[in-house]
C-alpha cells in the first residue's frame, strides 16, 4: 500500500504545481514572450512529453506519428529525466534539435521537470535534411518527406547563449516553484474531501481489477452521487477517467518488457480486451501503444 501512497502523493503534487497561480502565470508569459514551449511533468510519468498544439513544432509533431522515429524522440526524452533529476540537463535529439528538463526538487525530493526546447541551435541547411531523410528511409518511416522538409524549415533557430539564458531564466522560476512545492501539497490535501482521497488511493489499489463507481463508492462510505460530483470537482475527471489514465499509467510501464505482448499487457494493466485498451490508450496518450513498442528503457 506504501508505493499507492506515494503515487497519490505524486499525483497531488504535480497536481497542485501545474494548478498554482505562479505556475499558471509563468507558464503563458514565458512561452508569449519567448516563443519555446513550456511543460511542466511528473518524473514518474514515461511517455513523451505533452505541449500544448500550439506550441508543439510542426516538424515534431509530423515526427512523432512515425514509430520508429517517435521511439528515437521517447529515448531521448527518457534520458533527459534520467540524467536531469539532479541538474539541468539539455540534449540533442538525431534530427538536431535541442530538448532541456530542469528539475522541480528540494534537497528532499523531486517533485516534477520542466521542459523546453525543440529548437535548433544551428542554422537550418538542406544538406542536413538530406541527412536526416536519408536516416527515415532506413528506418523505413511512410512520412511525406515533402511536408516534413516543409515543417523543418519553420523550426525555431536561436543562438547558443540566447538558449543559455532562455533555459537559466526556467532554473530561476524552477527554484521559486520548488520553494512553494511543500506548502502547495500540503494546502492541496487540507482542501480535498477525505472521501476523494480514500478513493483515489481505492483506484490505484485495485485498477487491475473491475473498479464501477459503486464499488468506489461503497469502499469509501460515500454515496455514488457524492463521490461522482466531488470526485470531478477535485480532480477535474470522472472516476471512470481517473481510472483509465491509472491503467495507461501502469501499460507505459510494462510496455518497456519487450517480452511482453501487448494483448497481454492490456489484461495485466486492467482492461476488458486490446480494443478497448487500443482506444483508451491512443486517447489519452494521442498515439497508439505500439509507439512505445519499440522505445528502450
């Protein structure tokens, strides 16, 4: 029950960050004044990282599609959170654009990275699309070399120092929000119905298992109308979604076990049949399990 604890925690906290005004103010302005995305995610979250589609670079976006090259994308960013939890860290992906993570931790904790990037910090030249053309025809990747070729080209190049300080400016707000990060979870969880709490915990126990609202319900000594309109109220999702995204959680993990079929890992995670699964994976994730597929550890 420890671990389900601490996921709950996790949650609460990332939660709490992603919601509080100096994050909710930071966030629009840097990206308005800057033009580089800004996401803030939980470390325990595998996956590639969530902008918001309108910053999101063209060029990424038409990447991420492909499942070879999504799985180059997904261990680089991997590596990042690997490598960053102490520090921050920048690296360049195979198609030469530049991704950084900056940590959100105490001495005590990591609570979350900011994350920015998918720039280039070189000039843009056809020589290099070439290149990288050349690389997706290995990797036999079906993409319209056309439209990629169209979205390289509008990437975003800046120079060397000005990303330096661009990247600095985010470890200074990283260090504000890491300040606040304790009291921030500990206003989150004075403000939460106990009976939410005890559910979310209920969920995480048991989302291998059949898990309806009543049985929630029942297991927290609350009403199934209660718990529907407070459970919303608190986490911004139905139980039924919170669920969903639990069992995603846990398929992320296991999708890692190439020794694993991903039939398999549907029933293992919690859901009735792999189109089930299928469905409720690409839609919470945008892409379909076997991006992850082929994705290292």
């Amino acid at each position: 029950m420890a671990r389900h604890n601490r996921t709950s925690g996790n949650d609460m906290g990332l939660e709490a960050l992603a919601h509080s005004p100096l994050y909710l103010k930071f966030q629009p302005a840097f990206t308005q004044g800057t033009g580089l995305p800004l996401a803030l995610h939980g470390p325990w979250m595998p996956g590639l990282v969530g902008y918001f589609r309108k910053q999101q670079n063209r060029f990424c976006a038409l990447m991420a599609t492909a499942n070879l090259s999504c799985a180059a994308c997904y261990e680089l960013q991997q590596r990042l959170t690997r490598e960053g939890r102490r520090r921050t860290k920048s690296l360049t992906c195979f198609a030469g654009l530049c991704e950084t993570v900056v940590p959100v931790r105490t001495d005590a904790k990591l609570w979350a990275f900011l994350h920015t990037g998918q720039v280039s910090l070189d000039r843009l030249s056809r020589t290099r699309f070439q290149r990288l053309a050349s690389q997706l025809r290995t990797w036999g990747c079906a993409l319209d070399l056309k439209s990629l070729e169209e979205a390289y080209f509008e990437t975003r190049v800046i120079s060397t120092s000005q990303y330096e300080a661009l990247v600095a400016l985010i470890g200074l707000f990283a260090e504000k929000l890491s300040a606040e990060a304790d009291e921030l979870l500990l206003q989150a969880r004075r403000e939460e119905v106990p009976a939410i709490t005890r559910a979310r915990l209920f969920i995480h126990a048991h989302h291998t298992e059949p898990v309806p609202l009543a049985r929630v319900a029942q297991a927290v000594h609350a009403s199934p109308a209660y718990l529907r309109r407070h459970f919303k109220r608190a986490t911004g999702m139905l139980v039924i979604e919170y669920l969903g995204r639990t069992r995603v959680e846990t398929a992320k993990r296991l999708l890692r076990n190439p020794s694993l079929r991903i039939s398999a890992i549907a029933l293992e995670s919690g859901f009735h049949s792999l189109s089930q699964f299928n469905r409720t994976f690409r839609r919470i994730t945008g892409r379909p399990p076997r991006a992850l597929r082929h994705a290292p550890s």
